[in-house]
C-alpha cells in the first residue's frame, strides 16, 4: 500500500511536471522578446517583489496551514472557521505592507534597484492579488485536497502562459504588460477559480474583529517563526540577484536570472514534496512515526537527486535551443545552480524536522544564518567572479543552513538514534 504521504506527493509532483512544462513558457517568451538587459530588470523586480511579498505573508500561510489540519475534518465547523479568518488577516497584510512599499518606491528605485519607481509599483501590487489566491491554496493543502490545489496552480501556470503568448504575438509584451497582465490579472483569476474548489460551504465573508484578533495571536505564536524562516528563505533566494545588479551589467543579470528560473522549475518535485510533508509532520509524535519519516524522506530524497542529475548535461543544449544563443552565457550556471538543488533536495526532509519537535525558532535561526552567510560571501566573491561568486554565496548559504539544523537535531538525539537505543534495550 502507498503511503499518504507518498500519495499526496505523486499527485502534486505529477501536476508539478505539467506545470513544469506550461511553467518554462511565460519565462521564454519574455526572455527572448526582452533580451538579455530588460529581462535583467525584470529579474531584480521579481527578486524584490519576492522579498516584500514575504514580509507581507507575516508567516501567515504555513501556521495557517498547520492550524486548519490539526482540526480537520474532524471539526470542520472550526476548520472553516480558521481559513476563512487566516484569508482576511492575510489579504489585509499584504495590503497594508504594499501600501507602505509603495509609498517608499522612488527611493528604492534611485537608491537601491536602479529600476523604474513607476514598474515597481505595477509590481508591487501584484503581491496583494497573489496572497488572495496564494490563501485559497493554503486552505486547499490543509485540508488535504492536493488534487484540486494542483489544479489551481496548473491553472494559474496555463492562463499565464496562454497571455504572454498572446502578448508576443500581438507584438504587446513589454515590461509593463508583463506585470500587469501576467503578474495582476492571472493571480486574480486564480482567486476567482480557486473560491469555487474550497469545501462545501466555506465562504470568505469578512469575520468579526474579535475573531481577527482571537485568531491572529494563535497564528503570530507559530507564525512569527516560520516568518522569519521564510523572509529570510525568500532574502537568501534572491539577495544575489539583487547584489549582482549593483556590480555586474544587466545582460549578465539576466544571463544568471535565467539560469536561476530554469533551475527552479526544475526544483519542482522538491517544493511538491516540501507541500505535502508540511502538514503530516505536524503529526509526528513518536520516535518511531519520526524514524520512518526520515527513511521514507531519504528514499523519495534519493530519487528524485537522481532525475535533478540527468539534467545536468542537457543543460547546454537546452538553454542555445530554447532560449537562444544570447543566453549561452547562462548554461555553466544552470550546471552549478543545479547541483545546489541537488543538495536542497537530499535535505529537504530534515530541515523539516524542527517542526516535528516544535522548533519553528530552529528554522528561523537557520534561515537567518544562511541569508546573513550569503551576504557576506557574496559581496565578498561577486565583485572579483560575477555570477560564479553568486552561485557560491548561495551554496554556502545552504551548508551553513543545513549545518546547524542537523546539528541541534544531533545534540537532541535524533530519531533513528532513539529508536535504535529502545531496540537495543528491549534486546538486553
């Protein structure tokens, strides 16, 4: 018999390959109708909006995930008591953070980003209709309907591919259009598609502000840390982007950006995997669910390490094909950026441990030392090696990260440590 867990994971990463697919188009179609230079800009703002769209989740979604499971559908009253509240508190974050951003845009743009203040606020306001949406997945993964959460990300991933090719064809794809059409208008379809897959009788109506509050302090207790965990996930993931803006040309900026992308999408199966353990290791209790969470965890880990490496040396041939000769300059990334996923992928399952021991301050502290590692060797090896420094800065980040995780799981003695003493006490 196939596990939950196992089950889950095959539907949202066999969804996940499909996107795969539809997800490399929006990407090359703007790529090569930009160039290398524009579609550097349109890096460092995808790199800024993914920084303030987590400060703008508050550590929200992942808490909320973690409170609607642990009562559904046993209490599905309370459930949909939770998610309903949790949409509202996240919707009026992103609000209030975007607005502030916003107001700030001309100094960012001047003093930092070199961009156009008026792009960033198109931006910017992505992020307001992406948490609107990104909230209704969240409930969809709580309540454990990864069948229709990945419907609505294939959606999602579909309708944006379908209007840039538009865009192209009708000789309309600029930067701006990318924003709004892409960025806006496909998050707000998404809302409007996902609200018709929630649970009989869920609604979204506006909650009382005792229950705002009441549910605001349950999810900032968790929330708080997987905040931190998240911003500074989301700062390590695009910081090098945004400090090689400040010493490389745009061209390599958007050289490494596409690297970057083609890497992620290739991650998919691990951030498929990351979704469906989040909610079952809540559940973790005995030393016994833990040590089969790892093996199981290392097995899924292994294989999918091993389709990651195939596509190694695929790489040039793929990005002179698809992407063009311009972007030549990207394929020795893409190897290297892919054997940082590599190590993502063997150590995804542990680094979801401290959850399982409720230390969501561990993953917080070690998110922070990867960001605060990444920052300082990246400002120290991208000025001499351009994008090579870069993709340093990011690996150490990862060892540093997994370093110190793994360790304060060691010093807790961990599970298959646990279990194989109990075995050999009950054997004496």
């Amino acid at each position: 018999m196939i596990d939950p867990v196992t089950r889950g994971w095959a539907v949202v990463t066999s969804a996940g390959v499909v996107r795969l697919g539809l997800g490399f188009v929006a990407p090359l179609v703007i790529a090569r109708t930009l160039g290398p230079a524009a579609f550097g800009v349109y890096a460092v703002l995808a790199a800024t909006v993914g920084i303030v769209g987590t400060v703008a989740e508050g550590g929200l979604t992942e808490a909320a995930v973690l409170r609607i499971s642990a009562v559904w559908p046993a209490t599905s009253h309370e459930a949909k008591q939770r998610a309903r509240t949790f949409f509202w508190l996240r919707l009026g974050l992103a609000s209030t953070v975007v607005g502030v951003t916003g107001l700030l845009a001309d100094q960012l743009s001047q003093r930092f980003l070199e961009v156009d203040a008026g792009l960033l606020r198109w931006a910017l306001l992505g992020i307001v209709a992406t948490a609107a949406s990104g909230a209704i997945s969240a409930m969809l993964q709580a309540t454990g309907a990864f069948g229709r959460m990945s419907s609505l990300t294939l959606f999602n991933t579909a309708l944006t591919a379908a209007l840039a090719l538009a865009l192209a064809l009708a000789a309309q794809l600029t930067l701006l259009t990318a924003l709004v059409v892409l960025g806006i208008g496909t998050s707000l379809a998404t809302f409007a598609f996902g609200t018709r897959m929630l649970p009989a009788g869920w609604r979204l109506s506006l909650p009382s502000k005792a229950s705002l509050h009441a549910e605001a302090i349950a999810l900032q207790s968790t929330g708080r840390w997987l905040w931190l965990a998240s911003l500074f996930a989301m700062f390590t993931a695009n910081a090098e982007v945004l400090l090689l803006n400040r010493w490389a040309a745009l061209p390599l900026v958007g050289a490494y950006a596409l690297a970057l992308n083609v890497a992620t999408k290739a991650d998919v199966v691990n951030t498929s995997l990351y979704t469906v353990l989040l909610p079952s290791v809540a559940t973790l209790e005995s030393s016994g669910q833990k040590a089969s969470y790892v093996r199981s965890g290392l097995l899924r880990s292994g294989l999918i390490a091993l389709g990651l490496l195939i596509m190694i040396p695929l790489s040039e041939a793929f990005i002179v094909l698809v992407y063009g000769a311009e972007f030549a300059p990207a394929v020795p990334l893409l190897r290297l950026l892919l054997g940082v996923m590599i190590f993502d992928v063997v150590l995804t399952p542990f680094l979801l441990l401290p959850l399982a021991y409720r230390q969501p301050r561990l993953l917080a502290a070690a998110d922070a030392l990867r960001a605060i590692t990444l920052v300082i060797v990246a400002v120290g090896s991208i000025p001499a090696y351009g994008a090579f420094g870069a993709i340093a800065a990011r690996f150490a980040a990862r060892v540093a990260g997994a370093v110190l995780v793994l360790g304060a799981l060691y010093l807790r003695k961990p599970p298959l440590q646990v279990q194989h003493e109990k075995a050999a006490s009950v054997a004496e």
